[in-house]
C-alpha cells in the first residue's frame, strides 16, 4: 500500500513553483536579458519540475519545455571554455558554477526519461553539465561551505553520469571532515550558509553516498538551530561570520530540512519547526522539485512536539546564551572574533551587539556599548563566563601603546623603516623593534537573563574616557519616558523610559552605581555611537538604524541597567 501524502503540502509547493513558471511559460520565446547563470539554472530545473508535476498548472505543458530550452541556450552561452560560468563577482568560480550545476543534474534528473517532449532539454542539460565536470574535478574552493555545494555537483554528476574519479575527488573533499563543532554549529555560523548549503549538500551527500553520518551533522545542525528561533520567526544571527550576521533571516529556507528529518525520524520538534517554516506561506519555487527528487517530504508529518517554556541554552563555542519564557526571549552574546584578530574582516563575527531582547511586538534588536578609546570600536566581548544559571560575564580589555626610540642596533642612516601593523594603526615605523608604553581599559558586564527581562551591570575601568550605550528598539512603537536630541535619536538621563507596541513593552531604568552622572542632551560627543577607525578610514559604519536610545557619561564608572518586559496574559 502506498504512503499516504501530505496533498496540502504538495499543492503548496506546486502553486509556489506556478508563480515562478507561470510567466517564463507565458512567452516561451523571450531571452531572459540580465540573468545571472544561477538563476537560468533554478528557472530551468523550476520549469521542468512543473512539466513532471501533476500539482502543477503547467503539467505536460509544451510552452514549460520551450520557455527551458531558451533558457538552457542563455545558460550554455554563459559558460565558457573552461565549463564554469561567467558572471559575478568570483571570477572562474567552481563553487560559483557548482552551485548552477547541482541545479542543473537535478533538472536532468527530472527529464531523463520523462517522455520525448523533454528529449532536447534532456540532450541540453547533459551538455552543460559534461562541459563543468573536469573544472569542477579540480577546482578549489575559498570558503568552509564551498566544499560542501562543490562536492555535492560531484556527486550529482556522477548520479547521472558515473565517474570513479568524480567520487574519489568527493572524498577528498569529505576526508577533511564537516566543520560543525560539538554543539551542532558550522565553522560558519551562518544561518544562511546552513539552510542554503551546508544542509542541502551534506543531506544530498548522505543519499547518493549512503553516509548516515553526514545525515546525522545535518540532524545536529537542526537540533541545534531550535534554540536559535527567535520569537519574531527568524534565525540569530549575531553570531554569524557571514553576511548575515547584521540582518534577520527568516525560517522558511530550513522548511525541507526540518521536514525530512522530521519525517525520516519521527522527531515532534522538527515537525514543530518545519510548521512554523511553513506559517507563513510556501513561497519557494525550488519545494516543488525536492518533493519529485525526494518523496520522503511529501509524506505527513508527525505530530508536532509542544515548546517547553521556560527554556535555557548556552552555546560555550559561540558564546551565545538565550532564555525563552512566555514573556521574554533574551539573546546574549560574547562571541566576537574582533578582539583575537584585531580587524573588521569578512569571515570573522564582528557584530558588536551583545544584548537582544523580545517580548511579542516590542523587540530591542540591539544593545552596544561605544568607548572613546583610541577609536578602537565599540565593546566586543573577548570573553564569556557562565557565572550560575542564566547569569554571565562578558569581559574586553583594550590595550594601545606608545612607542619609544627604536634601539641602536635596529636603527637605520636611510631612516626607511619597515611599514608594519601595531593593532590599530600602520605605519613605516618598524613597530615590533619598539619599546612601548601601554595603556589599557577594561570592559565588563554581568548580565542575568530574567522570566521578565534581564539586568545588566556595566562597569568601566581604565584612564578616563568618554562612554555611550546604544538601545536600539525596532521600528513601528512609541518611546517614552527619553530626551530627543535629533535624528531620531534619544537621550535618556534620569527616570525609567518605555517603548511600547500595542499592549507589549519594554521598560528600561538605569542607576549610576561609582562615577560621574549620565550626560545630559546637548553631549553629543559622548551620545553617539562610533563604529570605529576600522570602518570610518574607509568612510563605512556598521551602526543600526530604528527608534535609537542613548545614555552615558566618562568612565571609569560603573552603572546597572534594568530591562524589564511585561505583555498582556496568554489566552488559551
């Protein structure tokens, strides 16, 4: 007897892959002008999922075939001698073109002996996809995630196209091992990467490979990601050493994932999961395709597990803790790269929010803390210390020098030193030859993470200088309680401050424990938020836009801030 099918599901996905078809197949004959090779790919494999799929509106439709074959002559024409693609920013790419060919075998998989109407597509995508073999065999790659999308085009071309040295190249690859720690985070951190590639490749790898354990690195990715969930449908993100470290993600590109394995094991916090991906809408023209290449997706899921409230986690690698009540959901981190490196760089986590907090629609997407030190940025946390349950300590000393003559023995009559780097500046002063004269400023804060809220306690040390706390609250409610000063901005000098959406609030009050009193609304030297030198030699920053609330004052000094949450009860 055959599985029963989640028609809902189906029907869904068919309708999503609809609105992206639907128009290609509208005027069959129209050169997709401007196209990245990436996307007449996805177009391709999108259309002839449609043609297979009985779901679809365009099921056996000859205007879905011709609107791929223009498209797969577009796509043969963006590939060059070499077999890889040309277009962006990563010239001659294999991971950048492995990306396209996955498409591509999938779309070939999908035509292969689907019926003469699909014979010329079929004959196209073999064409494409036998041109990219031998570059994709030896090329390289320049990020974790690339090795992963790379060997999964190995793997896709030997399924339709069997080569022993493509799979031995797979296993080149595979014999590094999958960089995901022990708390089921990729060296990446990124949400992006994960639901985009690490996840899809490693699932695609553990099927045509038969390797349960590249099965089981996705799993633990998932279960880990369930503590990553944040209330407004998105992934945290502020750990991330990507592009998306300074953005919201939404949910819904983990849907198939969450949904598999739910499927495969039986688990109810996947199926909870892949709901709520799903809550939404299904939007995603590519679901259509994964339910024909894998069936296992359209199956029901099983029963949703319930969330268990209050919930605690601490990611020790990422130093990213959370505490999830039915009134509050509390992120905080201490996991930066920066302090290590010393530089803003792609591929590091550089994202100096250290605090958000959620309660329903009134959401404090940031807090940072600027110092006046050398215009070496705002707080990054080099350390993070689990104190007792839900408290912890996020601790940063900077340290900047002065130098002195340089020895007798290091000096030259030409006075052409070398041009090196001390940290924070460079210059053709042959720094490490040096005696230097340092001085140093500590940052610490203890945060507990409350059923209500959390409470901070900040204390600055150091020579004076000029301090600010940033509160950035999101778009859409109304601030009480602080002083504008301009540009949207705030100042909050004495008494509590509210900022409110609809019943939800969060209520902020803060005490100077030892030092001077908060500064008052005309200190606009002290009520900024200054990104630092690595970003304004360059005339970029990486400050926060929204309902922008400040206070501060010179240190040393040492205040405590409550941030309290309330919403109306639950109904139930």
């Amino acid at each position: 007897m055959p599985s029963p099918l989640d028609d809902a599901f189906v029907r869904a996905a068919a309708r999503a892959a609809d609105g992206s078809a639907a128009p290609l197949a509208a005027d069959p004959d129209e050169e997709p002008a401007g196209v990245t090779h990436r996307v007449l790919a996805r177009r391709v494999k999108t259309l002839v999922a449609a043609y297979r799929s009985p779901d679809s509106a365009l099921h056996g439709s000859g205007q879905a075939v011709a609107a791929a074959l223009t498209h797969l002559r577009a796509l043969r024409a963006a590939q060059t001698a070499t077999g890889l693609f040309a277009g962006g920013d990563n010239v001659q790419s294999p991971p950048d073109s492995a990306f396209t060919v996955n498409d591509v075998c999938d779309a070939h998989v999908l035509a292969a002996g689907a019926g003469p109407e699909l014979r010329d597509v079929t004959a196209a995508l073999a064409e494409i996809a036998r041109a990219a073999s031998d570059s994709l065999l030896t090329g390289g790659v320049h990020t974790p995630n690339h090795r992963w999308e790379l060997a999964a085009a190995l793997a896709r071309l030997h399924r339709s196209f069997p080569d022993s040295r493509l799979l031995d190249r797979v296993e080149q690859w595979l014999a590094e091992g999958v960089d995901i720690d022990a708390e089921g985070l990729y060296s990446e951190r990124s949400a992006v990467y994960a639901s985009h590639v690490s996840n899809p490749s490693l699932l695609l790898l553990a099927d045509v490979l038969d390797r349960p354990d590249l099965r089981d690195a996705v799993e633990r990715n998932l279960t880990a990601t369930l503590d990553l969930i944040r209330p407004d449908g998105t992934v945290e993100t502020v750990h991330s050493r990507r592009q998306d470290q300074r953005g919201r993600f939404p949910l819904a590109p983990y849907l198939p994932h969450y949904r598999l394995l739910a499927i495969r094991t039986g688990r109810g916090d996947f199926s909870r999961a892949a709901h709520r991906a799903a809550a939404g809408g299904i939007d995603d023209p590519d679901l259509l395709a994964a339910t024909l290449l894998t069936p296992d997706l359209c199956r029901p899921l099983p029963t949703p597990e319930p969330e268990l409230l209050p919930r605690d986690r601490y990611f020790t690698t990422a130093r990213l803790a959370s505490h999830v009540s039915t009134t509050t959901h509390s992120v905080l981190y201490g996991g930066s790269d920066v302090p290590e490196h010393r530089r803003i760089r792609s591929g590091l986590a550089c994202n100096p929010t250290f605090l958000r907090l959620f309660a329903g629609d009134a959401v404090l997407d940031a807090v940072r803390l600027s110092r006046g030190f050398f215009d070496l940025g705002p707080f990054r946390a080099a350390d993070m210390h689990q104190l007792a349950d839900n408290r912890y300590r996020l601790t940063e000393t900077l340290t900047a020098a002065y130098y002195q003559p340089l020895p007798p023995d290091r000096r030259r009559d030409d006075g052409a030193y070398r041009l090196t780097d001390e940290g924070r500046f460079s210059a053709a002063l042959s720094f490490p030859d040096r005696p230097r004269d340092e001085v140093s400023h500590t940052t610490s804060v203890e945060a507990v993470l409350r059923e209500d809220g959390a409470d901070l306690r900040i204390d600055i040390s150091g020579p004076r200088v000029p301090w600010c706390l940033e509160l950035t609250f999101r778009p859409g409610g109304v601030v009480a309680g602080a002083t504008p000063i301009g540009d949207g901005r705030r100042c909050l000098t004495t008494g509590p401050m509210t900022y409110r959406v609809g019943a939800d609030e969060i209520r902020v009050e803060v005490e100077v424990e030892a030092g001077e009193p908060l500064a008052g609304p005309d200190r606009g030297d002290v009520l900024r938020y200054d990104p630092g030198q690595d970003h304004t030699v360059v005339g970029g920053t990486d400050a926060t836009t929204g309902n922008r609330v400040y206070f501060g004052g010179n240190g040393p000094q040492t205040l405590s801030v409550a941030l309290r949450t309330s919403r109306p009860a639950p109904v139930f």
